[in-house]
C-alpha cells in the first residue's frame, strides 16, 4: 500500500473473521484501534473522537533503500501474478529510502482506502503519520487515498461506498483519466457484444 507503489489483492484479507489484533501485533496509538470493516477485511477505527489535524497514527516499518524497495516491489508482482495475492506495504519516505511497512507492529497498515477521506499521511523529520484532515467521531473508519497510479486500475476495484467513488481505487489526481479509461473500455465491450446485422 503506498502512494508511490501498488498493491494487489491483499493476502491478510484472507485470515479467518477477525476483527481484531492477532497475537503479536499492537496498536501503538491512544486515538485508533483495529476492527472488522465492511469494505475490507480488518480497518482501524477511531476509539474517541479525533479533532482535525491530530496526528493518529505512525506507519512505521523497515527503512529500506531504493534498490530493495525494487525488489521486493516486483517480488510481490511476481507472486500477485502467480497466486491473485500479495500486498505491497510500501511507502515512498524521501529520495534515497522507502518504509516497508508490513511488521505486525504497524497497525496503519491496516487502514483501508477511501475516495471521501477523513485521513491524510504526511512525512515530517523521516516519519511516515497519518492525521486527522478534519474532525473524526468515535467509530468512524479511519481511511485515506492510497493514492494509486492507473497501472492495473482494474486489479484494485473499490467498495468504499462513497458518493463520489470511481468504483477503482486511484489517486483523485487519476479520476478523470480513469472516466475515460472505463468509457472506452465499456464500448469495446458493447462492440463486441452487439449483434451484427447482416445484408
Ligand atoms: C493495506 S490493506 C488494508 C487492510 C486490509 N483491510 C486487511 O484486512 O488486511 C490493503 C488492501 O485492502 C483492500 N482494500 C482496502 N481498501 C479497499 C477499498 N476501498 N475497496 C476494496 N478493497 C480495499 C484491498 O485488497 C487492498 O489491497
Ligand atoms: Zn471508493
């Protein structure tokens, strides 16, 4: 999950009904805690309510260089691309490292993505956070744009049930290009389903 890299069918979405933490992982933050969600397996939620431009949640994780943030980018491709899953948890963090973010530690990477967000992440002194862009109730699922580019736009559908929702998870900057995208390829659709009439 980044905003730079992509991120496929998500394995630990395939666990058991859990609405909750598993052994060995934790919830470093006092305003968030992990639950079941309805648009994909487990979300982080909001445990009180969260005034605007608190800072909820660290993505913490590996910091690993370029060249193996590469790797293990197309490790997970190749591996998607064999079996339908794999995640990347990867997010950009400046010009010579990235944070892998998938350790049991790092509850943030289980926020889900949304296309009306209450969250943004932010990078300040090499720390990845996540923070409230507005006002959040208790309760509410914490969710940010993850920010995609439209390579493989349709590997990644969308279920957040927003008004505004494209139906792909995308970054806004994308939407209309993916407008078109999902026009012309709902006309080579009806091309080739039309009936041709002959003589
Ligand atoms: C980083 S995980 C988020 C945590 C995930 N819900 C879990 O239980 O592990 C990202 C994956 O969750 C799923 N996901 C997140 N937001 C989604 C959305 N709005 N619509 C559909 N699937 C979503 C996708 O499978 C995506 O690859
Ligand atoms: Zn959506």
């Amino acid at each position: 999950m980044s905003n730079s890299s992509s991120s496929s069918s998500q394995a630990e979405g395939k666990q058991e009904e859990s609405s909750a933490l598993l052994p060995g992982e934790a919830c470093h933050s006092e305003w968030c805690e992990v639950r079941g969600s309805i648009i994909h397996g487990r979300g982080v939620f909001a445990k009180r309510d969260i005034p605007a431009q608190t800072p909820i949640i660290e993505y913490v994780g590996e910091r690993i260089d370029k060249d193996e943030s590469d790797r293990r980018g197309w490790a997970q491709m190749d591996k998607h691309n064999e079996t339908g899953e794999a995640a990347v948890y990867i997010f950009t963090l400046n010009d010579d490292f990235d944070i892998d973010g998938n350790v049991p530690e790092n509850a943030a990477r289980l926020i889900n993505h949304g296309c009306d967000v209450n969250c943004e992440a932010y990078i300040e002194e090499d720390e990845i956070w996540i923070y409230a862009i507005r006002d959040i109730e208790e309760g509410e699922e914490l969710l940010f744009n993850y920010g995609f580019d439209l390579e493989n736009w349709e590997d990644h559908p969308c279920v957040c049930g927003a008004d505004c929702c494209p139906g792909y998870i995308a970054g806004m900057d994308y939407w209309e290009e993916l407008e078109k995208k999902k026009k012309a390829r709902d006309n080579a659709a009806k091309a080739t389903t039309e009936p041709v009439v002959l003589g």
